[in-house]
C-alpha cells in the first residue's frame, strides 16, 4: 500500500509540475508581441531519490519556476552598436538638411537661381561684360544685381545653417530629460533586482532594464558594467558615472557661448558626448562639428571676395572721376571686419552704379584697366590660396563626401544592428512554433500522468476489494 | 539552430527599401537629372560647379564681344570714310599744287579742303553709345577741337592714350581702340589735322606757295598712309575677337557635353533599374503574403 500511495503522491506532483510549466508557455504565447520580453522556459528537477534496501526509487519531479531565455554579451554588444547607428543616423538627418542647402545644379537655365557657384561665375563675368564697354549704365546695373544675387543666396545660406545649428541645439537639448528619467528609471530597478534576485536572472525586472538601456543606447553613448547582486553601473563613453547601483546622476544643461552644454555635476562633458555615441552624440557632431565647417567655409568665400573686390574698385577711378579714399571708400559690399560671420553680413553698400570703379587711378572714366582687375578676380587664388569658383567647388564636394561617407557608416552600422537583433530575436523572442510544441508535449505529459493516476486508481480498487470485483470500483 | 520569428519584420523593412529605391529612380526620370545631392556624387558635384563656371564664362564673354564687334565695326568704317576723305583731299591739293588753276579756284579748293577737315573732323570725334571712340580713356569729352585764331588754324586732341583691352577666357588680350592722338595727330609728318589746317591756309589766299604746298600735301600722303597703318589695327582686333568668339563657342559645346553625360540621367539605364526594382518589389511582396498566412503557424495544426 505504502507504494501505491507514494506513486499518487508522485503523479500529483507531475500533475503539478506539469500546470506550472503550461503556465509558463501560455505565458509566452501572451507575451509573443511585447517589446522587450524575453522568452522564458521551465526548470525542471528531478526530486532526491529515496534508498531503501539499497534500492533507489525515484520520487519524481518538480518545476521549480522559469528562467529568462538571454544572452547578456549578446545584449549589450547590441546596445553597443545601437549606439553608433543611433550617432551616425542623427548626423545624417543634420547632414540631409544642410547639403539639401547646396543642391547640385543640372545646368539648364530654370535651376541657375539659389546656386552660389552660378552667383559667383555671373558676378565675376558681369566685370568682364563692364570691360567691354566701361562707361555703360546697365552693365553697372549688372554688377550690381548679381551681386545683390550672390550676397543674398550666401547670406541665406549662412542664415539656413545657423538655424539649422541652432535646431539641432534644441534637439540635442530635449535629449537630457529623456536620459535622466531612463537612469533613475534604471537606478530603481537595480534596488529591486539588487533585492529579489541577487544572484540569478531577474526575468522580467531585467527584461525593463534591457529595454531601460537599449531606449538608453539610442540617446547617448554609454559602457555598462556589472557589479555585485545583479547590480549595474552605467557611465558614458567617456567614463562620467550616470548609474551607480541604487543612485543615477542627473545630466544638467547649461549655455556656453550661445549653445548648449552638458554638465554631470560641474564637469563639462559636452565634447566627451560628442564623440560617445547615441542620437546627443550625432547631435553634437553636427552642430559643433559639420555645420561650423561648412559655416567657416562659407565665411571664408564670402570675406575674401568682399575684401578683394572693395580693394581694388576702392583704388580705381568711378564715371564720376572719382577715386575712394580712406575715409570715403568706394565699396560694393560692406567691408567685413573677421572672417568669421562674414557670409551672413555679406551684403552690396553700393546704390548708385556709377561709383564701380571701372577705370584705373588716374585714367579717364572710359578706361576699362580696373574692370578688367576685377573681372581677373575670378581666376586668382583669392580665396586661401584658391580661385573663388575652385573654392566653392571644394566646399561642395567635401560637404558630398562627408555625407557619403556618414551614409556608408550608417547604413554598415544599421546592417550591424539588424543582424545582432536578428540573433538576439532568435534566442530570445517567443517562437509561437516552439510554444506549440511545447504546449503538445506538456499536455501529452500530463494526459500521461493522469492515464498513471487511474490506473493506480484501478489498483488500488483491486487491492482494497481483495479480489473481489464489485465492492469497490 | 533557432531563428528569428520575427523575419517578416526584416522583410517589410526590405521592402522599405526597395520602394525607396524606386522613388529615386522615378524621380531621376521625371526630372533628367542623375545627381539630386551632393553625396549621391561628391567629386562629380564638384567638377559640375567648375564646367558650369566655364560654360557661364563661355557664354557671358560671347555674347560680350558681339556687342564689342559692332563698336570695333564702327571704328573700322569710321576709318574707312576718313580715308576716302581724304584721298580727295589729295587729290584736290594735287590739282591745286599743278598751276594751272587761277585763284579764284585755288581759293575754292581751300574752302574744299576746309570742308573735308571738318568733315574729318566730326568723323574723328565720331561716339558709339554716347562714348567717343577715339578719345583714348576720355570717352565723354570731345576728343579734336580746332582753334582759328592762329593761321594755320591748330586742332587739339583732348583725350589721352589710354588703350582698352577685353580679355577672353583663355586669357588672350584684345585691343578695344586706338587712342586718336595716334590716328590723327601722330608726331612729324604723320598728323592728318596738321597737314589739313596748313592745306587749308596755304590756299586760302588764292596764290600759291608751291614748293610749301608741295610739302604740305605730301605730309597729307604721309598722314593718309598712317591712318591706314591704325585701321588695321582694328581690323586685326576684329578678326581676333571672330576667331576668340569661334573658339570660345566651341569649347561651350564640348562642356555642355561633358557636364551633359556628368550630371544627366541615363534613361535607358535608370528604366532597367527601375524594372530590376519592380521585380524585386513583387516578389518580396508575395513571399511576405506567403509567410504570413496563418496557416503555416504549428498552433492552427492543433486539433481545436
């Protein structure tokens, strides 16, 4: 009798184990579209043996609860890469912005209008139409107009940029409250990991801190590092703590020469975060970096024509006969004092066309000698040692080759990213297949215990009856 | 080995792809143009800006210098009734010096001859769009004017010797003008205004001084020999400025080519991308039909 009723015992406890486990399937099959679960699966134990005799009979098995189905290298090499898919994706949006500013002329006459370098070419060429007839009233117009066309497409430019810098600012900016409500977010969730489970898998509390980081990655570039009891500190590329544990550092802004600056306490970490990865990373890179470059670049162009025009029309003789002196210069455009913000303050001083200096010092006002110098202006290395045009198509084709070259980086990196979730999914997402047959086997194994349970049923019938069939069925 | 359940997911995301892919080609069809930003090709955006400069200087500099020929055509033909002018003038003295006139008719080829000096004159002082041609840099102050208070009477040149050069945009130099002074009163024996004013005062009383006269028209040959020596000098500009127009148009059509074939979209080539594209695009579309039809899922196998 002992052993039948240990075998009832022992099927229960199959019966049981068995529920625990579908419990656990069914729970997946819930989960199957839940961002950020991972699949879990039952442990299993078989139960300690009891010796009798020197003989050992089983005593069963019992589930003894899930574990979460994670690759924890796997996991944060994916945060990784997501952190330089996330920089080089912020960038090029920057980018797309600021190179839609400098579209490539197709040459035919309708899309002239807005390119710089067609600016450039007309305001030059229009000195050489003047040196064919220097005393003429629309040829001076003609200076004059294109160059009013070449300031104001510089200077719109040069006012694009700026804006364009000054929205990545707001953006990069918007980026600090998200970060400080996932790290203090995070920082809780390590008290209660750090709690419940010190020393195994948290399931579905580290399920909200896997996605915690990974929300994490995509804002800023950061190293995690484990430490005891399934805590976890977080600090970024550059090594700033944000996470230690139970406690998060808040990332505060501040305004430094008109721009936005991240501090952790009183350390300016601004550049470090540049660098680090993550959309604020991407931000900053083009704020502080690509736009400045293009901006330089377009102060330069803009400062050394200006410059080298005012020059020489202010040394030439105007058809009034008058030549311009310090204190009155003959000036086309206003006379720019740095380089720097010279393209948005480009402007044409000049009103009245008589005052281009088309004839030389001392010449009668139909000498075209100063006319012909400014027209030469467009094939001397004006510009840091390059002629305006060859400049200008510098500007173009590094600004091309930056976004090529952050286009080719993003796209690497999104394949990257791809695959590693790609293989994350595959270990760790719930495969309705897999539950299937999961959920098959389980109910196999628990028809077969109940199958087990009745026929000790009938058993125990048998032996209560001693034999006889009908008192107890 | 298990796989990722969610591959429908990576295959919308191909498609994404492809669509993206076909919009850019259309819009390359529908606009011609191949390159819509500058990192679709950097080093070709960059060379655009260079040939469009040329193209733009090509086509500025031609349509200058047939404005700069018509004013070169004036001077030419300008030159051309001088001579004329003055041919008859020579001839006039020539028949003056031979003493078969009597004064009254020498006296009227004085007159004559003062005719043709005001006539060469006025020629001399001819403007093109309201500039003097021959006044050297001073284009707006009349560049000969005559005193009569002395006998020979003196023409002045008031211009200078300023000479004007269009530059082409091969960096070739051409002449604009000739400075008047040049034309008309060149040093010695070469100023026709001299050699007319002393015509005129040697007739003017009727007798005639033959052996000054003599001189005085073979100054006047002299002079006519010199304006010719000036004119081709303009005539010379003239074919210059032809022959720069030519080359300078011919080079425009060999740019436009080139920056033609950079930056223009090849039809025949985008189209077959385009249908590549659209293959691509049908067949992923039927493959992720496929996969998601519920009826491979192992749960609708389970008796219910």
């Amino acid at each position: 009798m002992g052993t039948i009723n240990s075998a009832f015992s022992l099927m229960s406890q199959a019966l049981d184990a068995d529920q625990a486990a579908l419990n656990i399937v069914a729970n997946n099959v819930a989960n199957a579209s839940t961002t950020g679960y991972t699949e879990e699966t039952p442990n299993w134990q078989e139960n300690q043996p009891v010796e009798i005799d020197g003989v050992s009979y089983g005593t069963g098995a019992t589930e003894t609860g899930a574990t979460s189905v994670r690759d924890k290298v796997l996991e944060q090499r994916l945060d990784q890469q997501q952190q330089l898919a996330s920089a080089s994706s912020a960038r090029l949006t920057a980018l797309d912005s600021v190179q839609a500013l400098f579209t490539p002329d197709s040459g035919s006459s309708s899309s002239t209008a807005g390119d710089i370098g067609s600016d450039l070419t007309s305001f030059f060429s229009s000195f050489s139409s003047l040196e064919a007839n220097p005393t003429d009233n629309s040829d001076r117009q003609a200076v004059l107009s294109s160059a009013k066309t070449l300031v104001g497409d510089i200077s719109n430019a040069a006012d694009s940029l700026n804006s364009q810098r000054s929205a990545l600012d707001q953006e990069a900016a918007g980026v600090t409250s998200q970060v400080n409500s996932l790290t203090n977010a995070i920082a809780q969730l390590n008290l209660q990991i750090q709690s419940t489970s010190p020393n195994s898998d948290a399931g579905t509390l580290e399920d909200q801190r896997q996605q915690d980081l990974s929300q994490l990655s995509k804002l800023v570039g950061i190293n995690q590092i484990t430490t005891e009891n399934n805590g976890l500190e977080i600090t970024t590329t550059s090594g700033q703590l944000l996470v230690a544990d139970g406690s998060s550092s808040q990332l505060t802004t501040g305004t430094v020469d008109g721009m936005t600056h991240f501090f952790v306490g009183t350390t300016d970490i601004t550049s470090k975060l540049a660098s680090g990865g993550g959309e604020l990373g991407g931000y900053l890179t083009a704020r502080d970096q690509d736009i400045p470059d293009v901006l330089n670049s377009l102060d330069q162009l803009a400062y050394s024509v200006s410059t080298s025009v005012n020059a020489l029309n202010n040394t030439g003789t105007d058809l009034d006969g008058v030549t311009g002196t310090v204190a009155d210069p003959l000036y086309i455009f206003n006379e720019p004092a740095a380089v720097a913000g010279s393209a948005s303050a480009m402007s044409v001083v000049m009103t009245d066309p008589n005052q281009i200096a088309a004839a030389g010092t001392g010449d009668g006002t139909g000498d075209n000698s100063n006319a012909s110098a400014m027209a030469n202006l467009a094939s001397q290395a004006i510009v840091n040692g390059q002629t305006p045009t060859d400049y200008y198509s510098n500007l173009v084709s590094t600004l091309g080759s930056t976004v090529s070259q952050v286009q080719t980086e993003n796209t690497a990196q999104n394949a990257s990213v791809t695959q590693l979730q790609t293989q994350n999914d595959a270990l760790s997402s719930v495969n309705l297949n897999d539950e299937a047959s999961s959920m098959t086997t389980l109910e196999r194994s628990y028809q077969a215990a109940s199958q087990v349970f009745t026929m000790l049923n009938t058993i125990m019938a048998s032996a209560l009856n001693l034999g006889d069939q009908t008192a107890v069925s | 080995m298990r796989v990722d359940p969610n591959y429908v997911t990576n295959l919308v995301s191909s498609l994404d792809q492809t669509q993206l892919t076909e919009q850019q080609l259309t819009s390359e069809l529908s606009s011609g143009v191949a390159i819509t930003s500058l990192s679709q090709n950097p080093v070709a955006s960059g060379e655009n800006v260079l040939l469009l400069n040329q193209i733009q200087q090509d086509d500025s500099f031609t349509q200058t210098s047939s404005l700069v020929t018509g004013q070169l055509q004036v001077a030419d033909s300008t030159l051309g009734s001088v001579v004329t002018e003055l041919t008859q003038a020579i001839s006039l003295a020539t028949s003056a010096n031979n003493g078969t006139v009597n004064s009254n008719d020498v006296q009227s080829i004085s007159n004559q001859i003062s005719g043709i000096l005001d006539e060469v004159q006025s020629l001399a002082n001819t403007s093109y769009q309201g500039q003097y041609i021959f006044a050297g840099g001073q284009t707006s102050t009349t560049p000969f004017t005559t005193s009569t208070a002395t006998s020979p009477a003196v023409t002045t040149y008031n211009g200078d010797e300023d000479i004007n050069y269009l530059e082409t945009p091969n960096g070739q130099k051409i002449q604009l003008n000739v400075p008047g002074n040049q034309i008309f009163t060149g040093s010695g024996s070469n100023s026709v205004f001299a050699a007319l004013n002393s015509l005129v005062a040697d007739y003017s009383t009727g007798t005639v001084n033959t052996s000054q006269a003599v001189n005085d028209t073979e100054a006047l040959n002299t002079a006519l020999n010199y304006v010719s020596q000036q004119r081709v000098t303009i005539d010379n500009s003239i074919t210059q400025l032809g022959a720069a127009s030519d080359a300078v148009s011919s080079e425009q059509t060999q740019l436009t080519t080139a920056q033609t074939n950079l930056m223009q979209a090849d039809v025949a080539q985008v189209s077959t991308q385009l249908s590549l594209s659209e293959t691509q695009q049908t067949a992923l579309e039927d493959v992720i039909a496929q996969l998601n039809s519920t009826s491979n899922d192992l749960f609708s196998k389970l008796p219910s």
